[in-house]
C-alpha cells in the first residue's frame, strides 16, 4: 500500500468523480485532498503551448512534431512502435511533464521488450493527473509485466471500481482475467522450474521477431520464422508496418547453430511464409501462409529441396477462417492443428480429424472445452509419443498473455492441461514449444527483456528436480570425545601395614664331610605356594641370612650338585618375630641308600590325599627325577603311633603311594618309582611328645638305584 | 627392546623371585613392600593433581620396590594413557592382566588405549573380557557401545546403552549416545527423547543441545532447530559445530546475512574449517553466487578431499554454472565416498 499515495494522485476533474464514485464517500474523497494537494503543487502538467514554453519557439514547434508524429505511428502500432517511440522521447527531452506523453512513452515500451521502462513513465503521468482513468490499467499491465503482481492487482482493482457500469459490462472480464493472470502468476512463481533458458543468439536471433521454430527429426536443422527483410526491396505489411514473414533455417554444428538464411526452394515468397509445423519424419514442412485469410500449405523434401508448398486437404481447411498450426500423429493417421473455425470455445482452438483406410480426413472435431477456452489457444505441438501435446493459451492459469501448456491423452480423455512453470511461462507471451532431441531441451519463443530485438527463439535446458544438497551439518555424536563419563581410572590406595619380621639363618655342609656347600635356596610360602625367594648360600662358608614376616608358615629347599635336595618345614609363629632362628642344613650325596624326609608333603589328619601346599616339594622331588633320569626310589611313609598298628601301616602306605601316583601323573616312569608304607614300625624320634609326634608322620624317598 | 626388557623383569622377577649371588640378608615381605605401597599412594595422590610426571615416577619407584605390584603396574598404565603413551599403558596393562586375568578394570583400561589408537577390534575384545569380569560395568558397555556405532552395529550399540543406563540410571553419556544412534537409525522421535533426557540429567552437555538441533534439521523444524543450537552456543560460547549448524538452519529461515555472519565466527577463528566452508558455500548457492559457492566448496575438498558433502555440493553448483561434466565427476566422487544419493544425479 505504500505506492498508493503516490500512484492514486488524483486531481483532473473527471477522475475526481470517478474517485467519489469509488469512495462513496464525500468524507473519504476530502481526506484524500488534504493528503494529495500538497502533492500536487510539485506535480503541474506542462502543455506544449506558449504558456509553458514562451521563450524556445522553434523547439517547442519541434516538439509538438514530434508528438505529432509520434501520435501517428503509434496509432499504426505494430512495427512503427519503436519509431514512434523514438519521437515521444525527443519531445519528452524537451518537456518530461506532460502527462499525456509520459503514458504514451510508458504504452510504447509495454509493447517492446524493455517493459521494464514502462512504469516509471505510467507513474509520472499518474503523478501529473493524465486526463484518463485508463492509466491505471496500463500501469497494472506495466506492474505485471514487471512481476509486481500484489501492485498490480491494487491498480487493475482501482481501475475497475472505477468504472461507470457501462463501462464494467463491457471491460468487467478482461479485468478479471488480468486480476486473475495476476493470481495464477504469484503461484507458479513461488515453485520456478529448474532451468536454464538461454537466447539461441545472433547467429539465430535479430533485431526483428524471430519466432516458430520447428525441428528436424535429428534435432540438427531448426526451421523458424523471422520478420528480418530479404531480399533487395523487402516489403512490410502494412497491417503491423513489419516486414512479411519468411522461414529460415539454421543448423546446429557441434555446439553451435549456424547463421540462420532463408530457407532454400520456393518456400518464401512476397507474402507471409511461417512454419507451422513439420512431420516427424521431418520430410514434410506445414507452412502457415497468410493469403486468404490464413491457411495451411505443405512443402515436400525431394532431391535435397523442398517443393513449392501445396494446400492442405480440402477437409483441413474452411473457407474464411485461420489455420495457424498443425500436428501429425507419428503414423499420419491423426492431425491436430490450431483454427478459429466456427463451432469452438471462443477465438483460436485446438481441432483434431483422423484419416480413414481410403486416405479421407474426417470433418475436425474440437478438443473440447478441458483444453480449449474462450481464449486463443495457439502454437501446439505434438510429443513423439503422440499423447502429449504442448500448445499455447490466454486461457486457463496462464499469468499473462500466452502461457504454455502441456496436457496428455489418458484413457480417451485429455488431461487437464499443466502450465509449463515460470520462468518458462511469463506474463508476456510465451509460444511455438517444441521439445529437442536431448532430453533434457526444448525450444520457444518469447519477447523477453534483453532480446536482440522483438521476439527471439530459445533453448530450455531442463535441469529436473531441484537435487538436494547435502547438509554440512556438524555434530558430535558421542559424548565419549565430548564429554565424556567421569570414570575413576586409578587402583584405590592400599593400608601400609608394618609387618614383624624373624631372621632365618645357617650354613648348608656337606653331611659327610661337614664342608660348606654352594647351594640354591629356595623360599615358598606353603599357603600360596608362591615361589618367594631364591638365593644361594656363601660359596665359601656355605651361610644363608633371610629375614621373613612371621605368623606364616614356609617351605624352605636347598639345591645343590650331586647331593640330594634337603626340604625344611618352617612355621613361623606371630611369637617368634624379631627373633632370629639357626636352621644349619645338612646335605646328602646321591648315592644309592641315601634317604630324605619330605617335610613339606601334608595330609589332613587320617586321609591320604596330598594338601595343596605340598606341591611346591613335589615339584622339587619331580625335578630331581627329571634331572637324573636313571635315578629309582622309594617312597616310604610312617606314622605315629596313635591308632592301631593295621590301620596306621595302611594308612602310611596309602600316603606313599599318592606321592606315587603324583610323580606318575606327571611322567616319571612305573619302572623308576617304588612306594611302602611302614606304619609307626620305624620311627625317627619319640611318639611321647607332641613334637615327636609330628616327626614320625612323615614321607621320605630313598635311593634305590643311581 | 623395552618390550623384551619389560617381559624379562616380569619373567625373571613378576612372581617374587628374588634373587641374590652373596650370603647377605635376603628381605621377604620387608620393609621394601611398605616403600612400595607408600610410593604406590603417593603416585596416586600425584595423579589426582594432575601431576602426571611425578605420579608415574612414584609407580615406577613402587615397582621397583615391589616387581610384583599388580595394582602399581595398572595405575601406571593409566598415567601413561594420561599422558597419551598408549603402547607404554598397554605394556603395563598386559604386565597387570597376566598377574590377574580378571582384573577388569585393567581390561577396560586397555580397551580405551586400543580405542585410542583407534584399533576397533582389540578395544572390543578388551571391553568384553572387562565385562565378562565385571557385569556391573557401566562403562564398558557404554565404550563398548561407542565402538560398534563405528563398526555400524547400531541394534548392538543401543543394546549396550541401555545395559549401561539400566546399571547406572543417570548415565547421561549413555542416553546421549543412544539418542545418536537411534537418529542414526531414523528413529528420530527417539532419539530426541533421549538426548532430552541427557539433557535434563547433565544440563551442561552442550552438544546434546546441537544433536537436538540437529535431529529438528532433519525433521525440517529450522527455528526449532536454531533455538537448540543457540542454546548450545549458550552454554559453549564459540562452539564451532553449533555456529555452523545456526548457520544452516538461519540459511533454511532464508536468513542468509546471518547465516554469513555465524558461519564467518567459525571461519575467522578456524579458516580451515573445511565443514565451515562447505555450509558457506551452501548459503552462497542458496544467494545464486554460484561461483563463489564452488570456490568454497573447492576450498573445502583442498582441505579434505575426503569430505563427500562438500564433492556432492560443488556438483550441484557446477550444475548452475553450466559445467555438466564437471558437475557429474564431482558426484561421481561424491558416490565413491559412500554419499549414495549423489547416484541419483548421475
């Protein structure tokens, strides 16, 4: 609504009325003048007349030439616009406020392709209050064309409750239909079609109307229509005062089309030529010419030339009437063309006729009213794949002039026919679709801003729907590099205890000799069977020193060459720490009678299955075993002498014999291995006290064999 | 060499052999255990200030002391791990694991390190045999879970979170990277349940706050999506992802000169932010700047040529300025680095 202050400038006394007409409202109307008058006093329409321009006769006489024959041409229209335009803006240099002349300059440049001049000029007449209420159709035309749709739409409203009713019977329609253009624009250009639509060029294009192309079946060679001269003496038609149509050609070479000529034969004449049409084999080009009334010839590619046209069949055409455009059905059995015969929807319609077994066309029938409208429709074409057809229409959702369409035969009906989309389609005219021979192109003309000059030809690359980009979106997806949990990774602290400690110590002679021995000492822990110690003894005085925690009870082995090893029981009691015991070891030879006690082989009380804690000593018994294979024993085992006589022998040689069956176990040969249990028959110290006792439950191995 | 040193001590003295040539006083249980515990202490305490160095010299010490000391090998490892050495952590972790196969924290430790390293397979092996140690071990499962999202075992990794968050109720880790998995899977209403939950259990987690905006991305909610990411950026002022993700989402609002401007923060702070210049790029073709739109994305493919968004985006500009084939090769690329949509260009 901003731009209504400044459009709706109100002052010329007729339009004053008509403003009261639209108000209704004398109160509205005054408020109105209070508003536009101090507008008004900058915005004077300036005549050309003496009054305005006392001083400059001669140019001011220049001036209203030019008006004059600005009037002239424009009234002609057609080709004559551009000069007539010429002239307007030579008068215009001389006075640029006389409305009158600015809504002419505005009305020429609606009818070029530079529409876009056209507002600035409508606005101005607007601002100095031109003496027709018509302005401000033609500004909405202008707003339209320009794709100010809501603008427009303000003005064509304004212009049509200004009408006296008379004048709305007559111009009611057309006015709708320019609101509704307007409306179906604003739709279609909120989802624009993924093209590129480029001009074919100079090569093709020319500053005159260059429009209609057809192709050949190749897709290498493009007929078009252009209204450029030819010849020595082109001559204009004084309808439009543009020079008469005639068909050229042009070639596409690699990437490029050719300089378009005329098209060779006897194509073109003095009058109108255009193309029309042409068979899909390509041999037969449909050539509109425009003698009696406008009908359809078609021309004959033979030895490399086309033939002088001929007329269509007789069924085809209809005395008086246009036919502008045609189609053929790949197998020739059907034709589709454009005529404003009687019997249709209104204007321009599309007509169809099928051709029987003798070669006979049908008398056309019309496509009926879901593809026709009380519009023109113009230009069709027809698919390869003979149900599509592409044509031209005022009708339907077009936003403005002719718009494109496509609508399919299905199941004997034709669809409801599609606007193409902007920006193929636009609120000027939009015609002559025919598809390319890549897929992905077409081809159309169009008056569009930037054109070489009218109406121009060209190519639509279909770039498909809209491919969706991928995202860069950036995340963290675990928290374990982010944030991650709060895990105490360190081992809790340990308690320090202080641990007593008793001092072990002796010297390890020979048993014979009493000379010091070089021996390996080792240190289990008999609960863990943990090896905790291994040292040897002085080479030269045969001592050992260790110091242990007390209250844990020990395995103590002493190795040395060529003498048995010598095992040692040690329990350490809680009350013998910080104290130091002497425990002197005595070594035997290997020699054959040679005996030793186990002192750390253990058995529950009365059982004969070896306790967990004896293994460290068998395993040392199992090694001496290994490292002498020639080596036979005895295992023997004796009692105490609580219990009967019978069951303490059986029980003692039950016990040897796990040692046995422990060594066995392990693979030391049957042959090598003897076993005898003594009962309490040979004890080593006496069965009175406690500590004798546990002396003369034993196991021992002697030597039987070296 | 200090792989083969380190397997001698532990053969030659790991089971408390201790040995000695001379007839002096050979110490079991002596006061060089109590050395060792208190330069155990001692090297976790250190630990505990951050004090890495110190603290792996004071486990070292305990070792020596005490060539048995299970525990003071492990917490070595984890200094070691702290301080990035993985090969070290995982030698003491091995020393600490053969003493005590089932100590599984020492699995779990060695884990991490393998995960580190980025050696998926034997991370996943340690994390089970944590497991089978310890079934109560919130997160193992929970770094077991993160690794099968890499291995794309989504069902596993969702079975795993849900193991650890059934453990430990507050896991917000768990429900975060639940929540990532299941938009993974398209799930997108679940995930964003979980990521709220995450959410309300630890409100700082900032880029639980940016995979929400993320997920509302995907479910084309931009100013829903912007206001997570603002929140994110809230809670972590200068967070790159969330920038550059409040920048997608203003683009999406037809926000364009302040999408420039978030994207811009993250570009002058990081000019070599390839994601950054990708989502640049973006707003330049949403502006029809297509050619600089392609500059970014070229920039982008210099600096990660391995960057398949960024290979499929210059594609599509290419497209617009009119450069077919270049346009197909760069989604060609694009479909070679596993972004499949970009065939439906082709």
């Amino acid at each position: 609504m901003s731009g209504i202050k400044k459009i709706f400038h109100i002052n010329f006394p007729c339009v004053k009325e008509n403003l009261k007409r639209v108000t209704g409202s004398k109160m509205v109307f005054f408020f109105f003048l209070i508003i536009i008058l101090p507008l008004e006093s900058v915005s004077q329409n300036k005549e050309f007349n003496r009054t305005h321009f006392p001083d400059d006769r001669k140019a001011l006489r220049e001036a209203r030439r030019n008006v004059r024959d600005g009037d002239r041409l424009f009234e002609q229209g057609g080709g004559n616009i551009d000069q007539a335009l010429e002239l307007y803006l030579k008068a215009y240099d001389f006075n640029p406020d006389n409305a009158l002349l600015n809504m002419r300059i505005g009305e020429c440049y609606l009818k070029t392709t530079r529409k876009d001049q056209a507002i600035s000029y409508l606005e101005r007449a607007v601002e100095l209050n031109v003496a027709t209420l018509r302005i401000y159709y033609l500004l909405g035309m202008a707003y339209q064309q320009n794709y100010r749709f809501d603008e427009a739409i303000e003005q064509y409203t304004f212009y049509r409750q200004s009408l006296t009713p008379q004048e709305a019977i007559q111009q009611r329609a057309s006015i709708d239909r320019r609101i509704a253009e307007c409306n179906h624009a604003k739709q279609l250009i909120k989802e624009p079609l993924r093209v590129f639509i480029d001009n074919m060029g100079s090569t093709v294009n020319s500053e005159y109307d260059d429009y209609s192309p057809v192709l050949s079946p190749d897709g290498k060679t493009m007929y078009f229509t252009s209204r450029r001269p030819i010849g020595r003496r082109p001559r204009t038609d004084k309808n439009d005062h543009k020079y008469f149509e005639n068909i050229f050609i042009t070639r596409k070479v690699g990437d490029r089309w050719s300089t378009a000529e005329p098209i060779d034969g006897r194509i073109n004449t003095k009058t109108h030529e255009a193309t029309a049409g042409i068979k899909p084999d390509g041999n037969t080009l449909f050539i509109y010419r425009g003698d009696k009334g406008g009908d359809i010839y078609e021309s004959h590619f033979e030895k490399d030339r086309w033939k002088k046209p001929g007329k269509m069949a007789r069924s085809l055409r209809s005395r008086g009437t246009q036919e502008t455009s045609i189609a053929f059905t790949s197998d020739g059995t059907r034709v589709y063309f454009i005529s404003d015969r009687p019997g249709g929807f209104g204007g321009k319609d599309i007509w169809t006729s099928d051709r029987n077994e003798k070669g006979r066309w049908s008398e056309p029938v019309n496509l009926g009213s879901m593809v026709n409208t009380e519009y023109d429709e113009e230009s069709l074409y027809l698919a390869p794949d003979d149900i599509t057809l592409y044509f031209s229409s005022k009708g339907h959702n077009s936003m403005g002039g002719f718009d494109i369409f496509k609508t399919v035969f299905r199941n004997g009906r034709w669809t409801r026919p599609e606007n193409l989309g902007y920006p193929i389609n636009s609120p000027g005219d939009d015609l002559f679709f025919v598809l390319g021979k890549e897929e992905n192109t077409a081809f159309f003309s169009a008056k569009r801003q930037g054109n070489y000059g009218g109406s121009d030809v060209f190519m639509i690359t279909f770039l498909g729907p809209e491919k969706p980009v991928k995202l860069p979106v950036a995340e963290d997806l675990s928290a374990a590099s982010v944030r991650p949990p709060q895990i105490n990774m360190m081992e809790s602290e340990v308690e320090i205890v202080s641990v007593p400690m008793t001092i072990l110590r002796g010297k390890i002679v020979d048993d014979a000799t009493e000379e010091p021995l070089l021996a390996i000492i080792e240190l289990y822990d008999n609960e863990t069977e943990d090896l905790l110690a291994e040292f040897n003894s002085h080479p030269e005085t045969g001592e050992y020193l260790i110091s242990l925690p007390g209250g844990k009870n020990y395995a103590i082995s002493a190795k040395a060459e060529d003498y048995l090893f010598h095992s040692e029981n040690m329990n350490i009691s809680e009350s013998q720490v910080d104290r130091e015991i002497i425990n002197d070891i005595r070594m035997k030879k290997v020699e054959v009678g040679q005996s030793i006690v186990l002192r750390n082989i253990f058995f529950d009380t009365g059982a004969a299955e070896l306790r967990p804690e004896s293994y460290a000593e068998l395993g040392i018994l199992y090694k001496l075993m290994v490292d002498n294979p020639s080596l036979k024993i005895q295992i023997s085992g004796h009692t105490d002498n609580v219990g009967s006589a019978n069951l303490n022998q059986r029980l003692s040689e039950r016990r040897a014999r796990a040692v046995v069956d422990f060594l066995l176990e392990r693979g030391v040969g049957n042959e090598r291995l003897t076993y005898k249990g003594y009962g309490f028959d040979r004890p080593i110290a006496t069965n009175e006290t406690a500590e004798g006792r546990q002396m003369n439950r034993r196991t021992e191995f002697e030597i039987i064999e070296k | 060499m200090k792989t083969h040193f380190i397997l001698l001590l532990f053969v030659c003295l790991f089971a408390g052999i201790v040995k000695s040539q001379v007839a002096d006083t050979v110490r079991v249980g002596n006061r060089n255990m109590m050395l060792a515990e208190k330069a155990y202490n001692e090297g976790i305490s250190q630990y505990n200030e951050s004090k890495f160095t110190e603290s792996m010299q004071k486990f070292n010490e305990a070792i020596s002391l005490r060539p048995n000391f299970v525990k003071a090998y492990y917490n070595r490892g984890v200094v070691k791990a702290e301080m990035d050495d993985y090969e070290g952590a995982m030698e003491d972790y091995k020393i600490a694991l053969e003493a005590m196969p089932d100590f599984a924290m020492a699995h779990f430790a060695r884990g991490k390190a393998r995960m580190a390293q980025g050696d998926t397979q034997a991370a996943i092996k340690d994390f089970n045999g944590a497991i089978e140690s310890n079934d109560r071990l919130y997160f193992a499962y929970y770094y077991r879970g993160v690794l099968f999202i890499q291995e794309g075992k989504y069902d596993e990794a969702i079975d795993d979170f849900t193991t650890a968050i059934n453990i430990k109720a507050d896991f917000a880790q768990a429900y975060h990277d639940r929540g990532s998995v299941r938009k993974l899977k398209g799930d997108l209403q679940a995930a964003i349940a979980d990521y709220q939950q995450a959410v309300f259990l630890d409100p700082g987690m900032a880029h639980a706050y940016n995979n929400l905006g993320s997920v509302r991305l995907s479910m084309q909610q931009y100013s829903q999506a912007h206001e997570f990411f603002t929140t994110a950026i809230n809670i972590m002022p200068g967070y790159e992802k969330a920038l550059n993700n409040r920048a997608i989402a203003n683009m999406k609002l037809g926000w364009y000169d302040i999408a420039m401007e978030d994207v811009g923060k993250v570009l002058e702070k990081s000019p070599d932010n390839y994601i950054a210049l990708t989502t640049r790029g973006l707003i330049r073709y949403r502006t029809e700047d297509y050619q600089a739109a392609e500059d970014d994305f070229t920039l982008a493919i210099r600096l990660n040529p391995e960057y398949a968004p960024a290979w499929l985006n210059r594609g599509i500009a290419r497209e617009m300025l009119r450069d077919p084939k270049g346009a197909k090769l760069d989604w060609e690329k694009a479909v070679s680095l596993g972004l499949i949509e970009a065939e439906e260009y082709l």
